[in-house]
C-alpha cells in the first residue's frame, strides 16, 4: 500500500529541476556555441570587407576610364568624328571610318556596362556586409545575456545554502 501511494504521487509530482551542475552545463554550452557562431560570423565580415576594398578599388579603376573617355568624347567627340567620315575619299575609306567610330562606341559601352556591372556587385556586397554587422551585434547581445546567465548561475551555486 505504501509503495502504490509513493508511486501514485511520484506520478503526479512535478519534474525535478535539473541539477545545478546540468543547468549551468546548459547554459555554458550555449553560450560556448553563441561563441562560435560569433567567431564564423566576424571571419565572414572580414572576408567580406576584403572583397569590398577589392570592388572599390576595380570601381575607382573603371570610374577613372569611364571619365577619359567621356572627356575626350565631349571634347572632340562631334566635330571630330563628323569630319572623319567627311574627309573620306571614298567610299570604302568612309566604310572603314564609320566601322572604326563604331569599335570606339563599343568600347565606350562595355567600359560603362563594366563600371555598372562592378558597382552593383560592390552594393550587393555592401548590403552583405551590412546584414552580417547586423548579425554580428546581435550574436554579441546573445552572448552577454548568455554570459551574465552563466555568471547569475555561478553566483548561486556558490553562495551558501539559506537556512
């Protein structure tokens, strides 16, 4: 009778609490893997940064031939070519003229689809960039309230017992 009793309210009973030893095992474990997301996260930023400086420094480049080229065209760019094509003295001399003005246009177009090209891949990055900062703050928010759970759990098990 007394075993069925004991085990009639074993059932109903409510769960132990874990031991302090398994709960602050927990909570170091968490905090441990808080810990290395937050190292991957913040190697991934500098890889980013990295690629970044890369982009920058190719979109400065293409900036800088974009420019040359469109100076040159504003400053010779009508008369100049205008009178090439009327000084031809023929018509294949023309031909050859007007195909030579064309590779210049084509040049000055990929020059910009290359500009266009590299500062989308430098925002798409930047916003990359921006989303794994966001990232990073967060995991070090988790991983002070991960902390100062570790340090509340330390606090307790080392003060002693009340009466």
């Amino acid at each position: 009778m007394l075993n069925s009793l004991l085990a009639l309210l074993m059932a109903f009973a409510p769960p132990a609490a874990p031991s302090p030893d398994v709960e602050l095992q927990r909570n170091l474990a968490q905090y441990q893997a808080i810990a290395e997301d937050l190292r991957v996260t913040v190697a991934q930023t500098d890889v980013i940064r990295r690629q970044l400086e890369s982009l920058e420094s190719q979109r400065q480049e293409r900036r800088a031939a974009v420019g040359r080229l469109a100076a040159a065209s504003y400053r010779s760019h009508r008369a100049d070519s205008f009178n090439l094509l009327l000084d031809a003295d023929s018509a294949t001399d023309f031909r050859y003229r007007l195909a030579l003005l064309n590779v210049f246009a084509q040049h000055r177009q990929l020059e910009i689809k290359a500009l266009n090209s590299t500062t989308d891949r430098y925002t798409t990055t930047q916003h990359t960039l921006d989303a794994l900062i966001a990232q990073q703050r967060g995991q070090q928010q988790e991983l002070l309230a991960q902390r100062r759970k570790v340090e509340a759990r330390l606090a307790e098990l080392r003060s002693p017992p009340s009466p």
